[in-house]
C-alpha cells in the first residue's frame, strides 16, 4: 500500500526488498535510495550481488529514475531475470567500446545467443558479392586484449549516462560508427528523438536500461568460437562465474546457416525488415522463407531415407513451441514423397499414470522430468516393433491421467518408419536398451538471428513465447498474463531437460522464419495490453511491448498469404496438414 507525499520536498517510498518505507527528496534518483538501504538489500538478495537497476510499480527502470511520486520500488541483481539482461546490455556497452578503439575501420555485430553466452564477430564494413560478410578473424592474442581493455574500463568503474538526440543527431552519430543497421532501423521507425546512451564519450542505444556504472560487470570472459567469438557472462543466478564453454557446433552451424540467409536475402536486422513490410514487398519474402523450410524438411528427409535399411524410427525434440508437430507431420509427408510409409505417435502417450508422477521441490507433480514417462514400456515396445511384432499403442488420457488401450493396433513393415515426437527424444536416457543405429533424431527450434541491430541481438526465447502466448490464448483459454508468469519455470525445465541433449541431434531443423515477428506482433500486441500495472507480470509486458514496437506488424492481407502448410499456422490458426 502506498502513502501519500509527506510534504512538498519529501516522497514516501515502499521499498519492497527490505519491506519498509522510506522519506526521499522529491527529484532524487533510486540510485541514492539503493546506496541508503543496500545493506538491507544484501540480506534479502544475497551478500554481494550487485543492484542493477529496479522495478517501479512492476516497471523496469535504470537507477538514475528520479523519483517524483510515490511509488513501490523492488531493487533487483543478476538473479531477477530484468537484473540479468540489464548486465548483459552494458557488458556488450562495454565490448563495443574497447572493439571500435581497436577496430575503427571495422563493425561489432553481436549476431545471435549460445548456450554459453553471445556469438560476436567483427565484419569488414564491405559485404561479399552475395550479401555475406566478410568477418576479421581475430587472433587469440587480440582477444586477450580485448579482454584487458574491458576488464580495466570495468575497473575504473566508468558512469553510464543517456541523453534524448534528434534524428538527425542519431543518424550522424551511428553512420560515423558504421552502424547501417541502427540508422536503417531509426529511419524506419520515423520518431523523431531517441535515447542514447553513452559510455567513456561512446554512444549507443539499447532496448532497456544499462546498470549504474561498468563497476559491478566483473563477472565474463572472451572465448574465440568458429570466425568469431564468444561473449560469456553468468547463467541461472550465478553471478560470480561462467560456465565452461560448449562447443555445440550443430546449433551454431543452423544459427550461422541463418544468418547467412538473412544476408543473401538482404534482411540482416529489422530497420531493413521493416522496410520490406512498408515497401510492400514482404510477400515475396514470405515465399522465399517458406519455400526453405520446405527445403530444410526434403534435405532431412533424404538423410533418413539414405538409412532406410537401418532406421526405423525418428525422434523429433525441441523446446516449447518450436513447432515440433508440424515438424513431425511435414517430415513426414516428405517421406512419402521419397517412398516410404510414416507412422506419427506423441510420445506425450507414454506417461506414467498420474499418481505416479513425481513431484518437484514444490510438491507439485513434474510432467517434464524423465521420470514422468514410461520408460519400461516405451523401451519395451519399440524393442518389440524393431523386431517385426505387434504391440497395442496407448493413448494417454489427461482429464483422468491414465493411459487407455482403445486398440490401436501397430506393426512396422518394410517401408514404415516411426516418427514421434516429445521434449526428451534426444536423450539417450530414454531409450537406453533399443539399438541407437536404428534410430534417426531431429532437434527443432525457432533459433532467429535476425538482430535489431548490430549490437542488440533477439533472443530465441523472446520469439518462443510470442508464439506460445497467442497459441495457448487461442487453443486453451490461457491468459498471456499466465503464459509470461510461468515462462521462466517452463525455460528451467528446457535447461535441464532438452538443451543438454542439443548436440546427440543428427539433423537440426531452424523453424525460425525471417518475416514471423511482424506476424506475432499482429497477434501478441493486443494480449499484451491487456495485462494490469498491478500484474507481476507486467514488467515483462512492458517489456516484450518495447520490443514489438520496433517492428512494423503485417496486415491482415499480408498474413492471409501465408500458406497453410507453415509452420507459423500452429500458432496463429489456419493450418492445414
């Protein structure tokens, strides 16, 4: 509950962290107030982790916000996840400064996300013939020093300041930077003023807050991957170290495939996307995109038929809303297509009985664990279907959570494959007594990587849960507000249960399509609305909102060419398989 101003020079603030008011003087920054009550704070947060930035009435904000009104104020660290893309933000802030001193004739791009952190390169300013960029390979000792640079200006502990420019300003600043993609995407937009924001004279812009000062981004490394590098920082809350570097080089190969894609098409980051929207030229694109996923499912699908005398089933994994069941089905009918007879099963059919079910820390029942399905009888059945027999499928009801045999009857013949789909397909833990060669697994996901800009990259998992929010809205009555309060539970889950197992893929299907995010916006900005000030999940909200609002949505007519073979149609409705 809020008070009322105490008088016309002091404010009242509900300091949630330490559960207390506090008498500010009106004009005063959360700053002053956070150095005031931060011992309070460590003993809420954890002893030594750092205050990022805040959460204002569930809004995030850096900790230079003046405090006018009064207002409920939570402080937050690395283990809030606005407290984790704050100190990623600057810490690029902080790359990008140390890489335009010793690179002036060159450009960082921060090009998409790995498990271990961010994959950057530094390009020449002049693409090749095709639209790809030539990258600067950097040797390991320009990387040590990229290193030392950033960990000396995060040793001094360099200010982060921001000012409103004009366009003009912007325009003149980022083309002096050889930042295209930032101006293309400014121009796009039309507006007239932006916040930039400036470190050491250098400036920038970001779609959220930066901390205070470079002095609490101690925690990263600089590890050299493919033709660049990889930016590490902390993962899951852990805020004094980075995890070991995974070298999962399926996934950065789709990743790259992609992205260079994006560059023969043209489209490397949305201020040219945009552009393709309001020109009226984002049908043709929209073929083009489905046409390689279309390509994609053949290439996969000539794999598994070059197997043919030894596979007979495939595996089908991905995290939440990848589009694993449209991957099944479209694979599928190129299987046909080559001759052979596809059977599609979930493996969603495989649960243990409810009761069963384990439970988490919380005691609620954990359907994302291994130990939720039936291992015994999956093992067991396909064992018997690889040897020639028949075998009764189930069919898993949730309303009573049991499985029921309704006869459905199954044999693999000559020409039948068996595709099935499910979170722990790639785990060999699932199937540990039937024989590996006779299986063929496929990782599918929406891994984007198309940038803003050059420096600020769209995270895959933002891309998902547009997707899952306007699915589940439209297929299950659930509200966005839900969707975003158990998104991080449901990333917790894909951390432990299927991004391990990323790499046991042998083939790995990108669902991503360059012109999707103008589609979602279409369908996620109104849900998004809808959530209350008062929702816990507003702060995300808000932010996914920001984001949208740098891309221009499609019209209706424009949605309505998409074909209703997509992928996308899983999500937003007209699919037809």
């Amino acid at each position: 509950m809020l008070c009322s101003t105490v008088n016309m020079e002091e404010v009242r603030i509900y300091c949630e962290n330490t559960g207390s008011y506090e008498d500010v003087v009106m004009g005063s920054t959360l700053k002053a107030l956070s150095d005031r009550v931060c011992l309070s704070i460590d003993a809420k947060c954890g002893s030594g982790m750092p205050v990022l930035a805040a959460l204002v009435d569930h809004k995030h904000v850096s900790l230079d916000y003046r405090i006018i009104n009064p207002h409920n104020v939570r402080f937050i660290g690395y283990d809030h996840p606005d407290g984790r893309r704050t100190y990623i933000r600057s810490l690029c802030f902080v790359l990008q400064n140390v890489v335009r001193e010793m690179f002036p004739d060159k450009v960082l791009a921060i090009d998409y996300s790995l498990p271990s952190g961010l994959y950057c390169e530094i390009r020449e300013l002049a693409p090749r013939e095709d639209g790809r960029p030539y990258v600067y390979f950097v040797t390991d000792a320009e990387l040590e020093e990229i290193e030392a640079r950033m960990r000396k200006i995060i040793s001094e502990d360099k200010p982060f300041s921001k000012a409103m420019l004009d366009l003009g300003e912007c325009e003149r600043l980022f083309a002096a930077n050889h930042q295209t993609e930032k101006v293309n995407l400014m121009k796009s937009l039309g507006r007239y003023h932006y916040n930039v924001y400036f470190l050491d004279g250098q400036a920038d812009t970001f779609y959220g807050p930066l901390a205070p000062s470079t002095g609490c981004l101690n925690t990263f490394d600089i590890m050299g991957f493919n033709e660049g590098f990889c930016l590490q920082y902390p993962m899951d809350g852990d805020h004094d170290k980075v995890l070991p570097m995974k070298r999962q080089s399926k996934l950065a190969t789709a990743l790259k495939e992609h992205s260079d894609w994006c560059s023969i098409m043209g489209v490397r980051a949305v201020g040219t996307l945009n552009e393709k929207v309001r020109s009226g030229k984002i049908i043709d694109l929209i073929n083009l995109s489905e046409a390689l996923h279309e390509r994609k499912y053949a290439d996969i699908a000539d794999q598994i038929y070059a197997r043919r005398g030894n596979v007979k089933i495939v595996f089908i994994a991905g995290p939440s809303s990848s589009g694993k069941t449209s991957t099944s089905k479209r694979l599928a009918l190129q299987c046909r297509i080559l001759g052979l007879n596809p059977k599609v099963i979930e493996l969603d059919n495989y649960f243990v009985d409810r009761e069963q079910t384990p439970r988490d820390e919380n005691g609620e029942y954990d359907f994302e664990c291994l130990g939720a399905m039936d291992l015994k009888l999956l093992g067991h059945q396909l064992n018997e279907l690889l040897s020639g027999n028949e075998v009764e499928i189930p069919r898993f009801n949730f309303k009573e959570g049991r499985k029921v045999y309704e006869g459905n009857m199954m044999r693999l013949h000559e020409k039948d494959i068996l595709i099935m789909e499910g979170i722990h397909a790639l785990n060999p833990a699932m199937i540990p007594d039937v024989d590996n060669s006779k299986v063929f697994r496929v990782y599918a996901s929406a891994l984007t990587s198309l940038s803003i800009d050059e420096n600020n990259n769209i995270s895959t998992s933002d891309n998902r849960m547009l997707r899952r929010m306007i699915r589940d809205n439209r297929t299950r009555g659930i509200n966005p507000e839900n969707t975003i309060t158990m998104w991080q539970s449901v990333r917790r889950g894909e951390n432990r249960n299927i991004f391990p197992f990323q790499e046991n893929a042998d083939a790995v299907f990108n669902s991503a399509h360059i012109f999707e995010l103008p589609v979602l916006k279409y369908y996620a900005e109104p849900l998004l609305r809808r959530i209350s000030p008062s929702s816990p999940a507003y702060p995300e909200a808000k932010r996914m909102l920001k984001f949208l609002d740098y891309i221009v949505a499609l019209a209706p007519q424009e949605i309505a060419a998409i074909p209703p073979t997509s992928i996308l149609r899983e999500f937003i409705d007209g699919q037809t398989l």
